[in-house]
C-alpha cells in the first residue's frame, strides 16, 4: 500500500468497521509473521502456518485495497 492508501485507511477506519477489523488482523498477522520468522528453527507445521498467515494476511490486503477502490469510485 502506498501513502496515498494509508491516509485514506486512516480516514475510513473511523467510519467503517469492516475496515477496521480487516487492518487491526492486518497488524496482527504481520506481528505473528515477524515473531516466528525471527526464531532460529521452524518446524514443518510452523511453516505449514506461516504460508496460511501469509495467504490470510493477502486476503485481507486484497479486500482492503477493493473497499479503497470502490471508495474513490464513490462507491463506498
């Protein structure tokens, strides 16, 4: 996201509780992915987790950016 899609999520957040819920797993997804990227050994089911992290994780940013978009259309 750019800082264009950030002041814009910073705005909308307030008004909108889809939004606000997706950016707030957002940040604890990125949380969890730094806190296990950082140990020194994964085991097959910690990676088998950071890959559905990491797709939960673009879920999430993929709706966020169509909630941006359909903002600016004047949709939202």
């Amino acid at each position: 996201m750019n800082d264009d899609d950030r002041i814009l999520i910073e705005r909308l957040v307030p008004t909108n509780e889809e939004l606000e819920a997706l950016v707030k797993a957002h940040e604890a997804f990125e949380g969890q992915l730094d806190e296990m990227s950082s140990r020194r050994y994964v085991t097959d089911a910690e990676r088998l987790e950071i890959a559905r992290i990491k797709k939960q994780k673009l879920r999430g940013k993929d709706r966020i950016l169509q909630i941006l978009a359909d903002h600016r259309r004047g949709n939202g």
